[in-house]
C-alpha cells in the first residue's frame, strides 16, 4: 500500500512538472520603458455588459527612443495602437480587482492624477496594452527623481516640489501563468471579445518572463551625458496624460534644479534653441513599422512570380510559404533570422542567372527573365534585408530607459 502511495506521489508530480492543461506555470511579465499604469475598474468583456477589472499600460511614442518589443526570448516589435496581451490564445482577464505587492517591497511608481473627462480608450498616437490584473508586482531598480513645478532661468532657480526614488521598470507577477502568451489588437471601442487579432507571427511560449520594453536608441556614438532621453520621455509621457498639465501641475518637470549647460537644451522646455547640438536634441531615427517586413516580402514573391519563376527556383517555395504565414503580421526573431538565410539563398541564384546572361553577351535578349528584370528583383530583395536588419536592430538593441513609470490615480 505504501509503495503504490509513492508511486501515485510520484506520477502527480511528474506529471504536474511539465506544461499541461492541468498545471499552472508562472508568469512574470517584465514593462521597461516610458510607461503609465491605469487600474481600470470596469473593463467591458463584451458587449453584453459584463465588466472586469484590467491593467491598462501606457506609452508614447518618443523621440530617441525604439519600437516597443514583445519578447520571451523570441519576440518582435509593435506599432502604437490599441492590444490586449493575450493569454494562451484569448484577452483573458482575472478576478483580482486591483493590483498589490504581495511579498515584494512596494513598486514605488510615480503617482501622477488622471485629469477631468480622461479616458485612456481616447489616447492618440500611443502604445495602450490591456493586461490581467497580476497577484502581485515589483520594481525592476529604482532612481532618484526631483519634480519641479516650473523650469530654472538664469536668474532662478526651480525649487523641487517633491523627491524620491521611484521605479524604473515594472515586474508583474502571476503564478498561475499561461502556456502560451500572445499580442492581440482591438477593433474598434476595446473589450475582451473584440481584441481578438493576433499581430505577431506566432504565439510566444512562456519561458517565465515576457519583456515589453521601449529602449533608449542610444549607442557609444551617440552617448547621452545629459539625460536627454529620461527628460524627453518624461515630457511626453505627463503631456500624454494631461497636456495641459490641469491636474499635475506640480510634477510638469524632473531633475532640472538649476539652468545649467545640460538645461539649456533641455528637451522639457517649450523652445529649445535652434544652435543646440543634434545629439543633444536627440532628433528621431524612423525605423521600419512592424508590418512593413512581411509587406515588402509579399510584394517581392508576386513580382517573383510574375516574372514567371518556377517554385522550386531562386528560392520562391521557401519565400512563399513564409509571405503566407506573416501577412499583415510582425515577424519574430526567428523568422526573420530565417528570412534572411532565404533571402541570401534567392539573392545567389538570382546573381548567378544574371552572370550567366552577361557572359553568354545575352544583354539585349527579350527572353525571359530579362537582365532588367533580374536587376529589380535583387534590388527588391536588397531593400526588404536592409528593412530586416533594422527591425532586429530595434528589437535587440538600446539602452535601458532611465525614465520614472507612472501610477496613473
């Protein structure tokens, strides 16, 4: 009896080992960058009037900064707009009602006050994620941040109006995570049953940590002494909430104390002069849109093909197969890895039927393909590598964003 005792313990925690159906894994979801929290109390799972609570991340799109990225290892990035993270295969939502600290030290988000008639379904231009409400939740480190109320002059300086040391990124944490986790975006007024079209090229499996990040597009070449880039981001993420500044007039600027040279190009100010240096500005690099990958790929299969290419030729079957997987879809990692050693595949036999034509004297054949033909086609598949190679720069590269995550009240 004893034995078939262990043996029953035995087989339940094997079993209760491995991903399935009948046990949980945890999930931590990892937020750096120039975000803003909402605890929104009545989120509509659908239109039959039925609310749950949700966590509502925000972010603006800013200046030196990179494409947000959606990450467990192999992710890819998004384009502003309206998403629900979306666990195993739906926008699922939990029963909690708010979000806590459970046994972590408190997260030490940067309260900040949502103005009058504020609706974060309203907001423009704009990175919005829906999220269950975790179990819990931590800071990812801390930083010391002065608010002021007014920008220093020459012949003043600001006096802070509060100071402390608030988080840099924010740790949600969900010990009965999904198998899987994915990036849904909404069509039209957000609700649970409406967030329902997936945008990446596959669903990511839980590897313990997804990472939505938004790095600082700062590199040795580019060093940012001032702190340009928290400052900016700053700026914009208070201006997102309440431009007007209405409700949170005493937290309009961070860690300016004094009209120093670094204030002087200051990117929190109204009018910044003309003779500041570029790095200082920080002005933007535009990196391709999440689609724009799986767009130029689509487009270079149907010129492929209507230059008449068989598909077990210059690579087409391959190309094919991947346009189809990733229309309207943002690459992962993989596959764009993947696409690249495609390309290069197409991009040799293309070359060697050009060379052929050359040394048989066949430029002026109408036969086809045609030299000119050949040509564009290497160059279509030119620019879709460059576009490659810039989407997995933005996905893999940065510099942490040293700016203060916000609790919106």
């Amino acid at each position: 009896m004893k034995t078939r005792a262990r043996y029953l313990f035995f087989v339940i925690a094997v079993l209760c080992c491995r991903p399935s159906a009948f046990c949980q894994q945890h999930l931590d979801i990892a937020f750096e960058g120039p975000w803003l929290f909402y605890q929104e109390p009545a989120f509509a799972v659908d239109n039959s009037g039925a609310k749950s609570a949700a966590l509502i991340a925000i972010a603006p799109f800013v200046l030196g900064h990179l494409p947000a990225t959606f990450s467990t290892g192999d992710g890819f990035p998004f384009d502003p707009g309206v998403y629900c993270v979306g666990f195993d295969g739906a926008c699922s939502l939990t029963n909690l009602l708010s979000m806590g600290s459970g046994d972590y030290p408190p997260h030490g988000l940067l309260p900040v006050n949502k103005p009058a008639g504020w609706d974060w379904r309203t907001t423009k231009s704009a990175y919005v994620l829906i999220l269950p409400i975790p179990n819990s939740s931590s800071a990812d480190g801390q930083y010391q941040v002065t608010l002021h109320k007014t920008f220093p002059t020459l012949q003043a300086p600001s006096q802070p109006t509060s100071h402390g040391s608030y988080a840099l990124g924010l740790h949600l944490h969900y010990p009965k995570g999904p198998q899987t986790v994915s990036l849904f975006s909404c069509t039209g007024p957000p609700t649970a049953a409406t967030c329902n079209s997936p945008q990446g090229g596959k669903s990511l499996t839980n590897s313990g940590t997804l990472r939505i990040t938004i790095k600082s597009d700062e590199s040795p070449a580019t060093i940012d002494d001032c702190d340009y880039h928290g400052r900016r981001a700053y700026h914009t993420m208070i201006h997102l909430l309440d431009d007007s500044l209405s409700a949170n007039g005493q937290n309009a600027f961070i860690n300016v104390p004094t009209f120093d040279s670094c204030a002087r190009c200051d990117p929190q100010q109204d009018m910044i002069p003309s003779d500041c240096p570029g790095v200082g500005i920080m002005t933007i690099t535009f990196y391709p849109g999440a689609d724009y990958v799986s767009g130029r790929l689509t487009d270079l299969v149907n010129f492929l093909k209507k230059l008449g290419f068989p598909k077990d030729q210059v690579g087409l079957s391959e190309l094919s197969d991947q346009a189809k997987v990733l229309t309207g879809k943002s690459p992962a990692l993989s596959q764009m890895q993947q696409l690249k050693l495609n390309l290069k595949a197409s991009t040799d036999a293309l070359n060697a039927m050009l060379e052929i034509k050359i040394r048989a004297h066949n430029m002026a054949s109408t036969a086809a393909p045609r030299p000119e033909d050949l040509r564009a086609a290497l160059e279509k598949e030119s620019v879709l590598n460059r576009a490659l190679d810039e989407v997995i720069y933005s996905g893999t590269s940065g510099k942490d964003c040293r700016a203060a995550e916000m609790l919106i009240q």
